[in-house]
C-alpha cells in the first residue's frame, strides 16, 4: 500500500504523475496506455491496482526492445531515474519491484538484462536494478561479463 503522506514528489498523492511521467516518453507507450487505463477501469480509476498497471508497462516496453524500436528508452529511463531521486519507498517500490521486476521478468531470452540495459540505467537505477537480480539470484552474476 502506498502512504499518502510524504514529502517526495512523487508519492501515492502524486502516484498519477509517476505514469504520466514515464509514458510521456513515447507517444505509443502513452496511447496504449491511456487505452489500457480505459479497458481496465471503465473510467473508474479509483480501484486501480498500480503493480498490475506498471506489468503494462514493462511489457510494452520489452515488446519495443525485442522489436529494435528502443528511440524513447533512454528518455524513459532518465524519467525514471527522475522519480527514484525523489521518491517515498512505495513509489520505488512500484518502479523497482513493478517495473524493473516486470522488465526482467518478461524479456525472455531474448534479452540480456543482466548487462543488456546499462547504456541505458543511470546510477540510481542501475543500483536498483543489479540489488533486484541479487535479491533473486545471488550475486555470481556479477563476475560474468558479457
């Protein structure tokens, strides 16, 4: 659950302006998501479940990265890195277990997401992102360059 109190500016208060911010990075992303949003909710956002909304994400994103179609990743991931500098743990969370769980989850073989994303990580993201392949396959991957 995310608190409503905090003083980040991205928090459950903002939590809106975190979606906003991440699918302005691509106007496809942004349609396929507002369109998701409709489908999902019926216009009732008030149950919204944001892990479910963020797997969204993530699965349109890996879509696009197996698909070579990669221009709006590094400015998604500046956005991103924009919202864990200044952020409340849930919204990390969201964007660490969501999305960069998401992303790691779905790729497949197909993507290296061990190494495959750090031209795009920047330093907090790609604290976050090595921390959540530790949390869940040790640390041995790191010896392994690729």
């Amino acid at each position: 659950m995310i608190s409503e109190s905090s003083n980040t500016t991205f928090n459950k208060k903002e939590i809106d302006s975190v979606f906003s911010l991440i699918t302005s990075t691509d106007n496809q992303l942004k349609e396929y998501f507002d369109k998701y949003l409709l489908e999902e909710y019926s216009n009732d956002v008030s149950s919204r479940l944001y892990y479910i909304d963020i797997s969204e994400i993530s699965r349109f994103i890996v879509n696009k990265i197996k698909s070579k179609q990669v221009d709006f990743v590094n400015d998604l991931f500046i956005k991103v890195e924009h919202i864990l500098s200044d952020c409340d743990k849930e919204v990390e969370d969201l964007i660490v277990v969501g999305l960069f769980e998401g992303i790691q989850n779905t790729g497949g073989s197909e993507i290296d997401y061990y190494h495959g994303f750090d031209k795009w990580l920047l330093p907090i993201s790609k604290v976050k992102w090595d921390n959540l392949i530790d949390t869940w396959e040790g640390t041995d991957w790191r010896k392994i360059k690729q």
